[in-house]
C-alpha cells in the first residue's frame, strides 16, 4: 500500500492561516509507531505559532512558540482538537 492522502485542510483563522494535512502510510514514520504522517501549522505574519508533526527521526512532537517539545500521539481525531486547543490559547 502507498501513502494516501487522508484529508487536508487550509482556512484564515483569526489573525492567521491554519493548514493541516495527514497521509495514510504503510509502515509507521520512525520513532511513531502509528500509521499516519502529518503537518498542522498555525502561522501568524509568516511566523509559525503553533505546529505539530511527526519527522523522521523524531517522532511526534509540537512548536509552541518556538519551543519544541513531545507530543503523544492517539489518534487523529485527538490530534486536530489538542492542535486547535494550542492555537485557541496561542
């Protein structure tokens, strides 16, 4: 099976621009151990105030301000409401 678009999304958000994307992929994107790969961004005056991703090599993790720390994946649904609660109180 090849990676598949599950669903994308790009909307004005208050003073920002909100975009997420997440692909299906066969084998799980290394260190997660889950069968997503994804990018959520909440950019404010072409700065990123919030994202959360899974990169090679790092696994799940978030940018609150410039900061990155881990983030636990569970399932997507969690994963769009525990972004939009760190873009609501960014």
């Amino acid at each position: 099976m090849a990676s598949q678009l599950a669903f994308r999304s790009k909307q004005q958000h208050k003073a920002g621009l909100i975009e997420m994307v997440v692909w299906t992929v066969p084998k799980p994107v290394r260190p997660s151990e889950h069968g997503f790969k994804y990018r959520l961004v909440y950019v404010v005056d072409g700065e990123r105030v919030v994202g959360y991703d899974n990169e090679r090599g790092k696994g799940d993790h978030k940018h609150l301000c410039g900061v990155e720390v881990p983030y636990r994946f569970v399932d997507v649904e969690t994963l769009v409401a525990d972004f939009m609660a760190d873009v609501e109180a960014a």
